[in-house]
C-alpha cells in the first residue's frame, strides 16, 4: 500500500471531479490517498518521499487556477531539489486557445527541474473534445496505480 496525495487545482470543479475519480480508484488498488483542494507546502511536503499526483485545469492563457498558484510557487521558491518524489500530472485544457493545459505542463516542467520521477506521461485533456474528463482519465488512473509500488 502507497500514500499517495492528490493536490488540485480547479476553477469551475472539472478537476475536482478528475481527483475524486483518481482517489476512488487509487484506494481501490489498495492505496492510501488523501485529496488536497487548496494543498499547501506543508502538506506536499508529508508526500515528498512517496506519491502525489497533480490533477489541474488550465486558466487564462496557460495560467495556474488560484486554488493551486500558492502552491506551486511555494515549490518552487522553498524546495528546490525532491529526488525521491514519484508524480504524475493530470492536465486540463482546451486547444482552442495556445497555451493547452498550460498549468500542468508548468507543474511537469517544475517537479522535473527538481529531480523528481515522473511514473506516466502527462495526461492531456481537452475540455473540446472530452465531456466527462473524469471517465476519460480512469484508465489513465488505473496505469499510473499499477506503477505506484
């Protein structure tokens, strides 16, 4: 069983609902996951030697929704190296505009700059062509649960 911490970020709850698909299926492979809407440094950093995945929409033009920005600038200003962080990012967006899930490929780019393992490819999900992004990213989830050790 992995501790695994799901931290957020939403604007109109379509990551919330991608983060509450992952924590159900996450528990279901027999994992402990605890879902941070508003997660702070203190709290990503209980996760640094285990799991956390980053589930995130997109706002403006590439931009961090509010509810996650604090976050990732604390990371990034406070943290610097986190070798023995094991992630994955869950990415929403829409293509229409030019910056596509722009959020979660700032998210990737950082935690790779800090040494930390990514488990699975970014997940990307167009909010253009996907209705439900939490029943399009289960099986996403479930892969990236198989690796989790």
């Amino acid at each position: 069983m992995a501790k695994i911490g799901i931290f957020v970020g939403t604007v109109y709850g379509n990551a919330q609902m991608v983060a509450e698909e992952a924590q159900a299926v996450l528990q279901d492979l027999g994992n402990e996951v605890t879902v941070f809407d508003e997660g702070t440094l203190e709290e990503w950093k209980a996760y640094q030697q285990a799991y956390v995945l980053v589930v995130t929409s997109t706002t403006g033009q590439g931009d961090l929704p509010d509810s996650i920005a604090s976050l990732f600038f604390d990371i990034k200003e406070q943290l610097g190296h986190q070798p023995e962080l094991k992630y994955g990012v869950i990415a929403l967006g829409d293509s229409s505009y030019d910056n596509f899930c722009g959020a979660g490929k700032q998210f990737d780019a950082l935690l790779q700059e800090q040494g930390a393992s990514r488990l699975a490819d970014v997940l990307l999900i167009d909010a253009t062509e996907v209705p439900e992004p939490e029943v399009f990213a289960a099986g996403w989830i479930e892969h990236w649960g198989s690796l989790v050790k």
